[in-house]
C-alpha cells in the first residue's frame, strides 16, 4: 500500500488551469486558500467583475479539497434536531434547506462550467451499527419530514441487502438527493472555470503578513507584496496564524482514507446495489462508497490527531472495512492518505469578519457540497448579490482552553469512543 492521494493519482492536479506568476499590483479581492471555498468565492466574485487574486502555499486543491471521499449529502455536521433546538425552527429550516441547495448548487456548478469529474447522484443510506441507534431512526425520519419537509425512507435489517451487500447493519435510513463525484477533477475543474473569468491563481506561494493600510490591505507573499480592497480567508482545516484571532475558531481534525484494486463488477454489484454514498451511525463514523472506476474507498477518524502514521491507519480501515464486508478479505487495498477537517466548537460552518478579514470554514466533514455553498455564499454577499446568510447571524463560539494548539483531541477522541461503546 503506498502513501498517496489515489484521486491525485488518477488525476493530478493543474492538468486544466493555468497558474500566474507576476503580481498584479493592486485587486479587489486576495482569497488565500485554493480550495473549493476560495475557488467558488472567486469564481463569483470575478463574474461580478471583480479582480481577484487566489493564493495557496500547495498546489491549488492540494489540501481537503482533493483528498475527501467524494460524498455529496444533506444536513451539516451538528445534528438537525440539535440545531433546531439551539436556534429554533425558523434557523433549522434555512440551515438544511441550505445544505440539500448545496447539493444542488454543486450540480449546477458542474453542468454550467462543464466539468468532467463523474458526478453521479445515486443518493446516500446513513446505517445503524446497533439495534439502539436504528430505533432512532423512525422518529427521526418522521420529524424530517413534517418539519422539513425532507423525504428520507426507512430501510429495515430484513432489507438492508437491497442496498448494501453485508449482513453487518441493523437497517438505515436512505436519501435519495446525495451524490458523488472525483474530488480532484472538479477543483481542477473549478481552478479552470476561475482562470476563464479572470482569477488570477498563484500556487505554492505562501502568504506571510496582511497589514491594513488606509483603505487597502497590503498582502505580501513569497514573491512580493500586493494591495486588495478585501481579503478573505478560506483555509479551513488548513487554517494557521496568519490571522491570529481566527485560530480559535476552527481546529483541524484528521480523516484518513485507503482504496483498493479495481473489484470485479460482481462483487461492485453485489457491495453497493444502487451505487450509494455510505456513512454509519457511530460518533467515530467510517464513510465509503465504490469509486467511479470500481474501487472500495474506505475512510474515517480512527483517532482524531492529523499526523497518525498512515501505515497504521491503513491497517485499522482494512481491518474495519473487512469486518465490515468479509468478501474483500482477499482484496488488495493500493492507497491510503489523510487531510484535515476544519471543526469548529459548535459543529457548525461560520461565515465572519475578524479586523476586516472575511473567513468561512468549519464544514466538519461536509466540505464538497458546503465549502461550494459558503465560497458562493460569501461572493454573492460581498459583491452585494445577497444581503444576508444564516452563517454570519450564528455567534461563533470559541473556547478559553484552545488558542493555537488542539492539546485536548486525545481525550476528545477517548470521550467519543466510549460514547460508541457506551450507545
């Protein structure tokens, strides 16, 4: 098994857009991040006829943006229920009305700039590792629908194989808005899109201060200083120093992923019937689904530091993934890597000012169709296409024991796994 990104493998990065090297001397705007959040703000912003300018100290899509699993699906990271409780009915609706019109946003990215990144919408079933959590389902589903107005279907054990080829699961529940796509092609995608309209892309350029001067902010990189009317950040997971205020506000956590050989369409056939997204109900969730050419990828947290060597990782999924699905005993698994997730306190995405510094992050998890929804979100309101979004009316909630380093996720982590013993 090697230690590379399979996506960036099969498609490697910068194969469509073109990156510039001379810095314009003044912009609108300098995005620093050149994920999907970075590219969709750009993207809008430079079709409002704004200059910009997207800096990442990686190739652009190098980080998160490449390294996901691919899975488009509703809700955000924090529990429905748990938002609407918090924030009442009216936020509960706007917030999953947003994430099922991000998927759709994502689609309609795809299809307007014609990007060839296989996107298909076959649609998600979130399953019960217990018989304890698929008994929340029914009430759950219910309180979707007549409060939502979401439609998603109870699948029973005694059906379960109608989805997913393993006798592993207590029955889930399906959705059919999901969908799924190669991470790689569509930021490179969204990278060409940008260059068409204009954006200037500068990669593995590093920005190192932002310093307000008058009216403007003076942005200095690794290859000279330029002038922007507005900055935005757009790093999530990825998120350092360079504004020190936002470090508080999102702190990464690790995913890790492996892929195998190609299967026989066989077995394709008989692991996932309908071609399905997949996540499972634990608090340290394993997500997969078969890739576009065939292949089981099979993700999540085992633990949630950023540097787990991925060796190790590699064996604990193959270990999961072969409990779980007793016909890939046999299956070579080729690739295993990792990325970072921004998490904010809250579980919740932000969109923000910090000294006139715009930010969005925390997609915990959910960044394919979320960083597009919030990197649109934030162009359309600072190019004044939109008066207000739900992400920016939300208090962003911090904690007095993490300002630069994420000492506590070890004992995060211990927590969250009695939680799954306990549940």
């Amino acid at each position: 098994m090697i230690p590379q990104v399979y996506w960036t493998e099969e498609y490697p990065l910068g194969k469509t857009y073109n990156v510039s090297t001379e810095l314009p001397d003044k912009v609108d705007f300098v995005i620093i991040g050149g994920g999907y959040t970075g590219l969709t703000a750009a993207r809008v912003l430079a079709k409002a006829d704004s200059s910009v300018a997207v800096f990442d100290e990686k190739k652009i899509g190098w980080g998160a943006s490449s390294r996901n699993g691919g899975m488009a699906t509703p809700g955000l990271k924090q529990d429905i229920f748990k938002i609407y409780k918090k924030y009442g009915i009216e936020y509960a609706k706007e917030f999953w009305k947003a994430s099922v019109d991000a998927i759709d946003l994502l689609e309609n990215i795809i299809q307007e700039e014609k990007i060839n990144c296989d996107w298909s919408r076959n649609g998600h079933i979130a399953l019960a590792c217990k018989q304890s959590h698929y008994d929340k389902l029914p009430e759950y589903a219910n309180w979707i629908q007549k409060e939502l107005g979401h439609k998603k279907t109870l699948v029973p054990k005694e059906e379960i194989h109608s989805e997913i080829g393993t006798n592993y699961y207590f029955g889930g529940l399906s959705d059919e808005v999901s969908g799924g796509l190669q991470p790689a092609k569509y930021v490179d995608g969204l990278a060409k899109a940008c260059n068409d309209y204009g954006v200037q892309l500068f990669e593995n350029n590093r920005v190192h201060s932002i310093k307000k001067l008058g009216e403007v902010y003076e942005v200095v990189t690794d290859i000279g200083a330029l002038k922007a009317k507005k900055v935005i950040i757009a790093t999530n997971g990825y998120t350092d120093m360079l504004v020190p205020e936002l470090k508080p506000k999102v702190f990464p956590v690790g995913s890790y992923i492996i892929v195998s050989d190609v299967l026989p369409e066989k077995l394709q056939k008989k692991l996932s019937p309908k071609g399905r997204m997949f996540y499972d109900s634990k608090w340290f969730i394993n997500y997969f689904r078969l890739t576009p050419d065939g292949r089981m990828l099979w993700g999540g947290r085992n633990d949630l530091s950023t540097d787990l060597d991925l060796v190790e990782s590699a064996s604990i999924l193959s270990r999961q993934v072969r409990t779980v699905f007793p016909d890939l005993e046999k299956t070579t698994f080729t690739h295993t890597w990792t990325g970072k997730l921004g998490i904010t306190f809250d579980l919740m995405p932000h969109i923000g000012e910090v000294n006139g510094i715009h930010y969005t992050f925390g997609y915990g998890g959910h960044g394919l169709s979320i960083a597009t929804y919030l990197g649109t979100e934030i162009g359309l309101l600072l190019s004044g296409q939109k008066k207000r979004s739900p992400f920016e009316e939300i208090s962003h909630q911090t904690m007095f024991f993490y300002r630069k380093d994420p000492w506590f996720l070890p004992f995060a982590a211990k927590y969250y796994q009695f939680l799954d013993w306990i549940s």
